[in-house]
C-alpha cells in the first residue's frame, strides 16, 4: 500500500516529528509512505525526513484551479491508494483532487479548529461533502473530536498523537548535572522550562508575568527553548517588568531533550492546543507540568495523575507556582514517578502507525 502525506513547508512540529518517529514502523505493516510539501519553501525539516527514509517531494501551492490539477496528477501519477492531509488550509480542494484522481482520503484533524461565522459553516459543509464522497476524518485526542463533532457535525476516528519513546526516556542524574552547567543553572535553581515558538496561542507572557508576581522566589528560574518572534517581544516584556535575569532565552534546539534535562517542572501556559507533543515528551522523561485548562490539554487530566492545572492567568500561574515551591524532591519526583511508565504504554509511534494503517485498510472509497 502506497500513502502520501500531504502538509504545509515542513517543520519540526507536530505532524511533521510524529512522522520522523513513525518512519521504522510503516513496512511492518505493509505500508510505503512519501511525504509532499506545499508550502512556499520545502522547509527546513525536509532533510531531517528524507534522513528518516521518506521520499520528499515539493508542489509549492498556488492560488488557482490549475494548481489542484496538477495536485491530481502528481498523485494519479504517483500510483498512491491513500492521501494523508495534515493540513487545514485548502484541505477541501485537496480532498476533491484526491478522490478524482481515484484515490481515497484520510484526513487528521490537528487542532481544536474554532471557527466562527461564516467560515465555520462553509468548513462543515466541505467537511460533510468529503466525508459523504468517502473521506475518513481522524481526530489526535478526545477534545478535537468532540470540537469537530460540535462545531462541525463531523463523526470522526480517534488516533491519539504519539511521541518518540526511544528519545524521550527518564533523564539520568548525570545528564540533568550536565544540562544545568550548559545553561548556568545551579542545583539550588527551579527551573521551569517551556517548548515552543513565540506566538500569542503559546501566551509564554503570561508566565513571564507571572515571574514578575513571584520576586521573592528568587530561585525560579525560566529556560524558554524556541525561536523568538521578529521584535523579542518577550524579552523586551521580560526587561520592562524587570525578571529577565531570571530567564535564559534559548533559541529554538534541535532536540528538546537537552532542555528537558535541565529541569524541574514542565509548564504549558497555552490559550488553545490541539494535543500537545511536547507536553508528552516532557512527560516522558518524568517531569512534573503546569498546564493551562484549556482545550487540547485538559485531556491530559484524566492519563496522568498530578498533573498542576491553572488559568491562563498571571496571578493563577503564579499560585500555581508557589504551591510547587513548597513541594521538596522527593515530593516532586513522586508526582512524576509514573509518567515515563504511561507514555511508552499509551503514546509510542508503533501504537499510532497500527492504528493508522487499520484506518488505511478498513475501507474508504474514492
């Protein structure tokens, strides 16, 4: 069975490091996968997935009728019995040129999608068309599912996103020492770490509001690993309100673990996810996490006992924060003890790559 994947520019994101993961697992099953981006540019993760053993094509996406033909012939062309959409934008469009090339589609749902108005009903009635012609809408967790069930009227499969469980493994006592050195951290540090570029969906600004509500913590300490919008806007933030010595701005890094490594507690101060990676990954190298009650992280709760819950708010992070605080290590450690334990339980790539090739097999029709 031949699948193409079909995303926007690659980046080290969501779908996009699943599908690095899931790479030694497709030909068990049967199973060739390749991989087309859309985007303007290939992306910057491409050769990080032809390195994984996908073929990498590029159709950079165009605004016009012709482009979707050309779409349809590159995959008639290709001989592909399924495409995989990831991505939203023109996914409807896609799914009509997937099926009349004689294909069958699968479309993963990535993202609590909250659209309102005009567009939300113009989505639901593609939605319900593509689903009417054949197509198989997957959702990555039970909240997606039930946003697309609610705001759309769309019945979808579930197929939770799933983490590298050969990376992201228990952090040894001599890695975490060599980690904190890297980044300056002392052993009297509590580091709190956050994985993500700067966007207002991230609201990394609430916790270096936060910071500035917890002056007399002194010890706290914030590694922000991502990339940085144009203008720094949080570290211009982190200056006015005067705790950017309490803040090591990282950069984006190729391998979050390093970061990971170094701390003490994992915090996710998001508005909105989809079901965040990088909360699983943090998870599974047996860190404790604040989280934000919010849609894509709430169905956490229920997986993993202990996990902190907070509003997206400064002076709840902040409360949240010092109740950590008065937390020891041993009281810590415990929170955490069984996290690693569940995720290579319930979220590895072999988990997710048998479910998807089951929703590839059981049926669809182009």
């Amino acid at each position: 069975m031949k699948v193409l994947h079909v995303l926007n520019e690659l980046k080290p994101s969501g779908a996009e490091t699943m599908l690095r993961s899931a790479a030694p697992y497709w030909r068990e099953h049967g199973v060739t996968c390749e991989i087309l981006a859309t985007g303007a540019a290939e992306g910057e993760f491409a050769e990080t997935l032809r390195s994984a053993g996908y073929p990498v094509h590029h159709l950079p996406r165009r605004r016009s009728p012709a482009y979707f033909m050309d779409f349809r012939r590159f995959v008639r062309d290709g001989g592909y019995e399924w495409v995989h959409q990831h991505a939203e934008g023109a996914s409807y469009w896609f799914g009509l040129a997937t099926m009349s090339a004689g294909a069958k589609l699968v479309r993963t749902m990535h993202n609590n999608f909250a659209f309102t108005g005009n567009l939300r009903w113009r989505r639901a009635m593609q939605r319900r068309h593509l689903q009417s012609l054949g197509a198989r809408f997957v959702s990555i967790a039970p909240g997606v599912q039930q946003n697309e069930r609610d705001r759309f009227g769309i019945a979808s499969e579930l197929v939770m996103n799933w983490v590298d469980t050969e990376r992201f493994l228990p952090i040894s006592r001599e890695e975490r020492a060599a980690a904190r050195a890297r980044w300056g951290f002392t052993e009297q540090d509590l580091v709190l770490v956050t994985l993500g570029n700067c966007s207002a969906i991230k609201n990394h600004t609430v916790l270096i509001e936060a910071l500035a509500h917890t002056q007399d913590l002194g010890h706290v300490r914030y590694l922000h690993v991502g990339l940085e919008d144009a203008s720094c806007t949080e570290r211009q933030l982190a200056d006015e309100l005067g705790v950017s010595q309490r803040i090591v701005f990282g950069g984006w890094m190729p391998n979050a673990r390093d970061a990971l490594a170094a701390a003490d507690l994992y915090v996710m101060p998001s508005l909105y996810e989809g079901f965040s990676i990088s909360a699983l990954e943090a998870l599974g190298v047996g860190l404790p996490a604040l989280l934000t009650r919010v849609n894509g992280l709430r169905d956490l709760e229920s997986l993993f006992p202990g996990l902190i819950y907070a509003k997206p708010e400064p002076q709840a992070i902040a409360g949240a924060l010092r109740e950590f605080c008065k937390l020891d290590i041993r009281e810590r450690a415990n929170i955490a003890s069984e996290y690693p334990r569940l995720i290579q339980e319930k979220f590895s790539a072999a988990r997710g790559v048998r479910e998807y090739c089951h929703v590839y097999r059981s049926g669809g029709r182009p």
